[in-house]
C-alpha cells in the first residue's frame, strides 16, 4: 500500500471511529469511549510512523536486521550513513529547491519531516495531563525522536541524520505552542472530548481561516516549486538541441578515450576525440566540455544518441561489474518497478544503479546494478524488485559476492 493510500485508511479509519464515537457517547452519555478512540487514534498513528520510518522499502527501509555493532561493518556504515552537522541535509534541500530535483522528495524531507509529528503533540496533549507542561512534553518528543533515529542506525534500516532530529522537535514544539492559544485549545477539547468551554464565533472563524491560510501558503510553496522545475526542465529542453561536428580528416586505428562517468568509459573507435564537437548556437564545444558544465543541461545518453545518428561509431566500457534484473512489466503505462538491496556487510560492495540504463525490451522491464568494490572480503545480497506501490514483489536475486586484494570482483 502507497503512502498516500496508507494516509487515506488512516484518516478515513479515524473519522469512521470519531463518528461513531460520537453517537456512542451522546446514546449512553459516557464521554469515556471518546477518550479511548483517542488511545486507538494514536496506536494507529504509532502503526504508520514505524512502518514509515523502519519498514518502508520506497523509502530504503530494510526492516530490522540485527548487526555486530562491535564489528568494523557496522562501524563503517554509521560513517557513511550518519549525519551529524546540524543543518547539512536541511541545507542540501534547500539548494535544490531551484532545480531538477524530484518536488515530491524535497517537500516529503522538508515539510514532511516538520509535521510528522504533529498528529503525536495532537494525542499527548489530549491523553496525558502532564504533557500539557513544555518540559515533560519536550522531553517525550526528544526521547521519541532520537529513539527512532537511533533504531533506524542499529537495525540498519535507514540513517541517524541530526537534521531529522531538528525537523520533527521544531515542528512538534511549533504545535504544542499553537495548542496553548486559548480559542484552539478550547475548539480542539469540544471537537474530539465533546467538552462545552465557551468560544465565540468569532474565533472559530479566526482558527478556520488561519487554517486555510497556513493550507494555501503549502500549496503556494509547492506551486512556486513545480514552477521552478518547469522552468528548469524547459531550459533543460532547449539546451538538448545540439549537433554533432566531425572534423576528422583521417582514422588512426585505436580507441580513443573521450569521456568517463561513474559507471562507464566511453571510447572512440579511433583517433577523434579532438576532432568531434558539440555545436550549439553555432559555437563548437568539446564533448567532455559540454559534460563538465552543468548549465548546458546536457548528458552522456544525449551525446550518444546524437553520435548515433551521425553514425560515429563508439565503444562503451562497464568500470565494474554489473548484475541485470529483469521483470516483467506491468501495462501500457511502463511505469517503473522499485527494488531494494539488502547487504550482510555494508563496506565490502556498493550497489548502485544507472538510471539510463533502464530499459522495455522483448516484454520485459530491465536494469543495471552496478557492483563497486571497496575492499576485500565477501558479502551476500538479496534484491527485491517490486511493483511501483510497493503492493507485490515481482522477483528476488539472490548473490554472493567476492571481493579479492586486486579489488576484482566475482559474483556467484
């Protein structure tokens, strides 16, 4: 089940309960059973944030996988994992805000991270008398939130990031002191407890169009933000259209090496790698120019596709190892699959995938996973590739993988 679908089971579920609660109370006049809807609200609450937050493949969540937590493994991957600079991810997201960068994942890291918890401070303050005090409140949200992150680093199914820490306590803090404000506190205790504390129309129309005013300014920001990617994806566009020069007079034999990315090395078949350029605006740029320059917008696969066309001929070298998953794919739509991988040792191999290399070929939906040693030793990894909701595992690999002094890789 998606997200967004577990969310609308979630709030239809509450509702269901809120409704008949309501009945239930006002026909046996005991409030008590609102009070335990309260308690049911928040194991649902608890249900989804550690399914999200521990379980979740889409979000790289492994489940939990117990480790040597004396081991070198295991003390490598908190290195490579961990975020401790208060600010760094925050930060990293904010610069990508102009960019093509994926919207939903910049606001799901930023906004999402800032109200995750909003639905808990909601539940604390209403079923615990001394959470309505700042400092126990605030010690339960702190002691909750490192809990999580710290569990997501010992059981491997995610990374302790600081900057999670810093999101989710602002976000539950900025809700405890909305909660104080007299009128809300009074309209959200006659709302959920069915109390009778006293409110003026006048502020129920505050509190709604202050509601609707907060809901407005999140949908301006992601407005503002699809803008700014439409806006980058045109000029991506408009930078795509190049054309390939070749000036070479004569063809010397050899392969000529003109590019190298973080997968591949990609060669001339011979002598030509000053003789080919890139035209755009009828100025001639080199191909490793164009490539080393961002602001052109420009990749590899678009080169080649243009080398293609133009019929020259290059050869392109795997720098690693690679293991092919392939499934079959599931409408008209293409759209793609998700998969995971899961390591018994973090630091021997990373497993990385090529986004271009996906491909639909002979009904079947397949991609690269790029092996890249990093020391010696061997490891055993299982792949699960699933349907794009995370609903059905379509097909699981299963590897072991060695790693020699030379860094050579074997895959069994």
């Amino acid at each position: 089940m998606t997200v967004l679908n577990r969310l609308i089971f979630l709030i239809s579920s509450c509702l269901l309960l809120y409704l008949g609660g309501i009945l239930l109370a006002k026909e046996t006049n005991n409030k008590k059973i609102l009070r335990i809807n309260l308690w049911i609200y928040l194991i649902l609450y608890v249900i989804l944030f550690l399914t999200l937050t521990l379980f979740d493949a889409k979000f790289g969540r492994s489940g939990l996988v117990l480790n040597n937590y004396f081991s070198k493994n295991f003390i490598n991957y908190v290195k490579i994992t961990s975020n401790i600079i208060p600010f760094k991810t925050i930060i990293g997201y904010l610069k990508s805000f102009n960019s093509l960068y994926s919207t939903s994942n910049i606001m799901f890291n930023l906004l999402g991270n800032l109200f995750a918890l909003v639905p808990l401070g909601l539940l604390l303050c209403l079923l615990f008398k001394k959470q309505n005090k700042f400092k126990n409140y605030l010690i339960t949200i702190l002691l909750l939130v490192f809990g999580v992150e710290i569990a997501q680093l010992l059981t491997s199914s995610g990374a302790f990031d600081i900057d999670d820490i810093i999101l989710n306590t602002l976000g539950a803090i900025i809700w405890f002191f909305i909660y104080k404000i007299k009128s809300i506190n009074y309209l959200i205790r006659n709302i959920f407890l069915l109390e009778k504390n006293p409110l003026s129309k006048k502020s129920v129309v505050i509190i709604v169009i202050s509601v609707g005013l907060i809901i407005l300014f999140i949908l301006k920001i992601i407005d503002y933000r699809n803008k700014l990617y439409k806006k980058n994806y045109e000029k991506y566009i408009e930078n795509t259209h190049f054309s390939i020069v070749d000036e070479t007079k004569f063809c010397i034999n050899t392969l000529d090496k003109f590019y190298e990315d973080k997968f591949y090395k990609y060669y001339f078949v011979c002598q030509k790698e000053n003789n080919i350029y890139i035209k755009i605006d009828n100025k001639k740029y080199l191909i490793e120019e164009i490539l080393n320059n961002t602001s052109y917008g420009i990749d590899i696969n678009q080169i080649l596709n243009e080398l293609d066309k133009a019929k020259i001929k290059y050869y392109k070298q795997n720098k690693y190892e690679i293991i092919s998953c392939k499934v079959p794919y599931q409408d008209d739509n293409y759209i793609l699959p998700n998969y995971s991988v899961n390591m018994d040792k973090i630091d021997i191999v990373s497993i990385e995938s090529d986004y271009y290399s996906m491909k639909l070929e002979d009904n079947l939906y397949q991609f690269d996973l790029h092996v890249i040693p990093i020391k010696k030793g061997r490891v055993n990894i299982k792949i699960k590739v699933m349907e794009p909701n995370d609903e059905k595992v379509l097909k699981s690999y299963e590897y072991s993988i060695l790693v020699d002094d030379k860094l050579k890789v074997t895959i069994d």
